[in-house]
C-alpha cells in the first residue's frame, strides 16, 4: 500500500468496523477504542468548541451524520451545556445503547435514532439548526460528498465537521495506536481512514459554490476540520 501524504489523492477502502454486527466482539472493542482515539485526537472539544463558535442563535434540532454509538455527541453534549435540543442520530447500525438516550436525556437533550444509510437519509425533506459529522466523511468518494454536502446545504444554516487529517505524520501515528491498548479491527481501520482522509481544501472545493456560505477549513494536528456557515445566520 503506497503512504499517503498531502499532495496524495485520497485512496477509500473498506474498513472492518463497517462490516461487523453491532453485538460482534470484535465491534465492541473498535467502539471503545474509537472512544480512546476520539480523546487523543481531542475531537469532542475541538467540536464543541467549534459548535460554541458559530451555532447559529437559539440550537433546537441537532442531526449527528455517520453517530456510531452515540457515544461522541453524548461527550460533546457535555461540554456544550444546552439544553432542550433534539439530536438525530444517523447510522447504517444501530448501535446506540439505553442508558446512552437516558444520559442525553439527563442533559436536557431528546435522542432520537435513524437507523439508514446517510445519504439515503439526507434525501428526506428535513430542516436542522445544526449537522455535524465526526471521522464520517471520509468514509464517501468524492461525487458521494459532493451528493450529501449539497443536501446539507439545502437544509442547514450550519455544517461542521471533524475527519482524518491525511498526511505522512498523521499515517505513521495512526500505525502506533497499540500503544494505547487498541484491537486489530482499529490498527487496520486507523491507517484507512488517513489514506481517506483529507488536506488542504478538499471539502471546501465539494461545498456549493454559490456565495451564501463562510467556508473554514483547517488541519488540527491529527485532524481536519471544515465549517461552512450560512451567511448572516450568527445571531
């Protein structure tokens, strides 16, 4: 497998969480080691730093793209401190627990799960204040992104996103995860996901380009990030 860097076109493969039964040992595992890498890339501050910065006014329905276990927006629930918003949680699978609802719901916070293929979802007419997506986008090539990323713009003021910075640093740190106790699935996945990841400004160039929107994309050590806000929706 060729070593991806910045100037890399990004390379998509399979990755073995995808395909495993939510129950599967071996999925348990990659979730909690997903929880583990969540932490040590930063992601759910980094997110709800980034939501704190540009919520557009009063949040009152939240659409979470790609969810897993629900496990990353409970923690960024957490550091945002609203209240009375609904957050829809998409996945292909459903494995999102009862006591992760009844902890959104402890928080003022109505957790409702669509279990669907994203894409397939984001065709349904919907509005929401807020989408976001942590380590999903680069699960799609780009004519997918370029699909989804169009509907987003149709039915949200507000889009922000967390993925794979891609990169040669990146790549040989993701080799390293071991070191912090995770399982085959995450040492074969990890890589994966910076091969698919993105640089530069890959996401913004997929974004309609019709002039409504403020574009912020920028890499964050392990990560990349990109923000599109509707214009005039900051109150």
């Amino acid at each position: 497998m060729p070593q991806a860097s910045p100037t890399d076109a990004r390379y998509i493969e399979r990755e073995w969480l995808d395909d495993l039964p939510p129950a599967d040992p071996r999925a348990m595992r990659a979730r909690r080691d997903l929880r583990r890498v969540n932490s040590w890339m930063l992601h759910p501050r980094i997110m709800a730093r980034l939501l704190t910065a540009h919520a557009p006014g009063r949040t009152r329905k939240l659409l979470d793209l790609g969810a897993g276990d629900g496990s990353f927006m409970l923690r960024v629930a957490r550091r945002l401190g609203w209240r009375d918003v609904t957050i829809t949680l998409v996945d292909r699978q459903n494995a999102v627990s009862d006591e992760t609802i009844a902890a959104f719901g402890s928080l003022g916070w109505n957790a409702e799960i669509a279990t669907s293929d994203v894409i397939e979802f984001m065709e349904w007419p919907a509005g929401f204040d807020i989408i976001t997506a942590n380590l999903f986008l680069h699960h799609l090539a780009d004519p997918d992104l370029v699909r989804l990323l169009g509907r987003a713009a149709q039915c949200t003021s507000l889009f922000v996103a967390c993925e794979p910075r891609r990169g040669q640093w990146a790549l040989r740190s993701s080799r390293l995860l071991w070191a912090i106790g995770c399982g085959e699935v995450t040492l074969h996945d990890a890589p994966a996901s910076v091969r698919a990841g993105f640089a530069g400004r890959e996401l913004s160039a997929l974004w309609p380009s019709d002039g409504a929107w403020e574009l912020h994309e920028h890499p964050r050590l392990f990560s990349h990030c990109f923000v599109a806000r509707q214009r005039g929706s900051r109150a």
